[in-house]
C-alpha cells in the first residue's frame, strides 16, 4: 500500500457565506494529494505528460462528515491500497486532528494525447512497485 499525508491550512477563499470550505475544495485537496504523491515515489506529472500520457478522471465521490473552516490545520490522507493495471484508484480521509471531516475517492485511467486508453509504462508501475515495497506513510 502506498500512503502520504499532505498538510493544509484551510484559506479564508476556500470558504463559503456560512465559514464552511465549500465543497468542491476537498476535490482540488485530493488532486495536490495526488500530484505530491506522485512526486514522491519519482513520478512527477509533469513527466508523465511529457511522456504523452494522461491520467484523466474516471470517477470522483466525497463524503462530508463534518464541516472544515478557516484557518483549519488538515491532513489529506491519501492512499493506494490496490496495484494499478489499466486504472489507478485512490482513496482520500480529510481529517483535523483526530476527526475525519471527509472521505473520498477518485479512478484514473491511463490515455495518450489523442485520447486513446493505453496501459501504463513497465516503467511507471515499477515506481509504484519500488514504493509499495517500502510501505511507509509520507508526510508532505
């Protein structure tokens, strides 16, 4: 399993009229999540689409349990608990402190610039190997 921990300190512009961070925030949360996870188990995205490849949104869900407000100090925990093949699925707990405010969880599938589905690089999953195989948290 790979896991990371990024840290974020909630905006007062990521809040609504009623001092709530406005839901579509956790979703933009999960992808900095994504993106630094990426970078550290050697995968930056950038050279990913370099490469040609694409990692577009298949699916994405969040469940609110309790509402984040500014100034909020949070972790977004990320994890990969299954090895990708063609899709690559993450789940996501937003939390403060000890309380989870959100769960969620978004599929990626891996695309060519034009468009087309493809299976991920040798190279690219043996990152991901290279990491599961430490099995340690990182925190970001």
């Amino acid at each position: 399993m790979i896991h990371t921990i990024s840290k974020i300190r909630v905006r007062y512009a990521e809040t609504d009229r009623m001092d709530v961070v406005y839901h579509s925030n956790y979703l933009i949360w999960f992808e900095t999540a994504r993106i630094l996870m990426l970078d550290q188990i050697g995968i930056p995205y950038t050279e990913i689409e370099k490469r040609g490849l694409l990692l577009p949104v298949l699916t994405a869900s969040a469940a609110y349990k309790s509402p984040a407000r500014f100034d909020d100090r949070l972790e977004v925990h990320l994890y990969m608990r299954k090895k990708p093949r063609a899709r690559m699925r993450f789940e996501y707990e937003v939390k403060r402190g000890e309380t989870v405010l959100c769960t969620g969880e978004t599929t990626h599938g891996f695309m060519d610039i034009n468009g087309k589905g493809m299976r991920p690089p040798q190279d690219l999953l043996q990152k991901i190997e290279d990491a599961w195989a430490q099995d340690v948290t990182a925190v970001l």
